[in-house]
C-alpha cells in the first residue's frame, strides 16, 4: 500500500513540476491527471486505513472487540450506544458492528474533500501522519493543479 501512496505523491510532485516549470497547454489533460491522482489517493489512503486500524480487516472480524489492539479511528457507531434507539440499535456495543472497506472508504474521501477529518476521528499517531499527508496531497492537488487547469481552459 505504501508504495502505490508513494508513487502517487511522486506523481503529484511530477505533475506540479509541469505547471511550474513548462509551458502546459492543455487544460483538459492536466484536470484528468488531475482528477487521476486525487481518486488513486482516495482509493489508497482508504485502503491504508483499513489494513492497519485495530490490526486489519481479519482481526477485525475473527477477534472480540476486547481482544483488538487499540483503534486508530473513532467511529460514531462506537459512541452511538446512547442515542435515540433507531441510531442506538446501529452501535456498535448493541449491534457488534465493525467498520468495513466502505467505512474507510468513506473516511477517505471526506479527508480528501474537507481537508481534515469530518465524523471519524485519527486517534493514533501513524493515522494523524496518514491524514495529514492525505490531506496536503489533496489540498496541492485542488490548489494548484486544478487551478491551473482551469485557467488554461478559459
């Protein structure tokens, strides 16, 4: 996982050497290179996030909850317990809900998007750095990138 991470940010890095230092004319090009390496690292951060939180997705679902290493994110479903009961029935004490490849998916994409954590929450140290490094990449990669190929386009 961390070297298709690594490869991409490589890719970022190549691509806003382009814009600065060539003479790139076409818009349609870079918004889909663009575009390209902002899916790869949704798709790649989530699946970092899922392979490493409370020791992967087999742990997950062969352990007791209580027999997990420590969790790297906060979920809402482990806190919803005392909601009202059409949410606390989805908790995870209630109803053993673990999270899946959607659930870090999706904490990928918002990462991506709000450029910090929305309703699942970095606990660990190695998720924060994860975050972080997600988050930067995506935030160069609608600043400068898209910025500049927007221009082009007009």
């Amino acid at each position: 996982m961390l070297v298709i991470v690594a490869s991409n940010l490589t890719a970022l890095g190549i691509l806003i050497h382009e814009l600065v230092h060539a003479e790139v004319k076409d818009g349609r090009s870079l918004l889909v290179a663009a575009l390209q390496v902002w899916l790869t690292n949704i798709i790649a951060f989530g699946l970092a996030y899922w392979e490493l939180d409370r020791g992967g997705p087999v742990a997950r679902t062969q352990l007791r909850r209580d027999e997990l290493p420590l969790a790297d994110f906060r979920f809402s479903q482990d806190e919803n317990d005392d909601a009202v009961e059409e949410v606390a029935d989805g908790a995870s004490i209630t109803s053993d809900w673990v999270p899946d490849l959607v659930d870090y998916l999706y904490v990928s994409v918002t990462n991506s998007t709000a450029f910090s954590p929305t309703d699942t929450m970095p606990l660990s140290t190695r998720a924060k750095l994860l975050m972080s490094v997600q988050s930067v990449a995506a935030l160069l990669t609608s600043l400068l990138v898209i910025a500049r190929a927007v221009s082009i386009l007009h």
